[in-house]
C-alpha cells in the first residue's frame, strides 16, 4: 500500500516538479520534461478571493438610472520556489462605485506554479511577461462568473499588456537606482 500524502492539495492537481533523481522519458534527471521546454505550467489556484456588495438589495434601485464607475488595479509579482520553479501571482482589485456609494469590491489573487528554464538575462520577462499572459484569461473569467454571480452585470476586465506593465517597471527601477545612486554620491562628497 502507499504511503499517504499529508499535502491538502491532490497529487493529479499538478504536473511532476523537475526531479534530479530520475527521469521516465526525456532528459536524464528533468522529471521526463525534455530540455528544451523553456516553459512549463505545474498547476494554477485562487490564493486570496473576496466579494463585497454592502449596499444590496437597495443599490438595484441606483443601478436602474445610473451607471457605475468600475477602477481596476492590476499587479504582478513572482517568487522563487525552489531551482527553476516559481509562482507567479496576478493580484486584481476592481471597485464599482456610485458617486460616494460602493456598489462592489472584489479582490483576487490568481497564481500559478511555473518550471522554467531560460537564461537568466530572460527570466524577468518569462515570469512577468509570460506567465501572467497564461494566467490572466482564467482569472477574468472567475472576475466575470463572481460578479454575475453577486447579481451585477458580468465584469469582463479588458485584455491587459503585461510587457508594457514589464517595461514600466524597468524604467520605475532603473529611475530609483539613479536616485539612490545620486544621493548616495552626494552623500559621499559630504562625508
């Protein structure tokens, strides 16, 4: 008999991680990915999930003449889980609102497992780039089916271009390095 998992997550949900030990077809010691996969999703999941509608059933009434102004903010984050594997995460905050009336908040934060094998001059864009273009069209629709399902039209969030997202970031960072580097040089001056 097997020896039972302990993990709350079942085993099927996800694909194989890399495994230096063997390997049942494709490369010797990749866990039977061939070498050549740069890219490989292992499995995705909801981490964080919210719906708020605190002004139901009396916001229908608003809804009948006015139509509501919906912000949505959108971030991408990765962290490394062990050699080649990461998590990428799709953080989405959308609010409805009504002059000063919120009609509803939603929250969620989208993740995904990813195996990549890229050099590392690359990874930046594979994992903020890449992995959230995979992500992003399932998380829209859990967006679309929580709102409909809240009784308010289904929110279908516009598609998002995560490499402008990327370069913003770039450009945000290399500003502040600048910054850091220029007060840091002052300050050496001084001293």
């Amino acid at each position: 008999m097997a020896e039972e998992d302990d993990s709350p997550i079942p085993e099927e949900r996800f694909t194989p991680e890399p495994d230096a030990s063997s390997s049942p077809e494709g490369a010797p010691g990749n866990g039977g990915l061939d070498e050549d996969v740069a890219l490989a999703i292992n499995g995705q999941y909801i981490k964080d999930l919210s719906f708020e509608a605190p002004h139901t059933p009396e916001i229908y009434n608003d809804l009948q003449t006015e139509m509501p102004e919906i912000k949505v903010d959108i971030d991408v984050g990765a962290e490394a889980k062990a050699e080649s594997l990461f998590e990428v995460m799709i953080k989405c905050r959308a609010e409805a609102r009504i002059d000063d009336k919120l009609v509803y908040l939603t929250e969620i934060e989208y993740a995904g497992l990813f195996t990549i094998n890229v050099e590392p001059e690359a990874l930046g864009p594979v994992l903020l780039i890449e992995c959230p273009l995979i992500l992003f069209p399932f998380m829209r629709r859990i967006i679309s089916d929580l709102t409909g399902d809240g009784g308010f039209a289904p929110l279908m969030l516009s598609p998002i271009d995560f490499a402008a997202l990327y370069q913003q970031r770039m450009m945000q960072a290399a500003e502040e390095a600048e910054a850091e580097e220029a007060a840091g040089g002052g300050a050496t001056e001084e001293t």
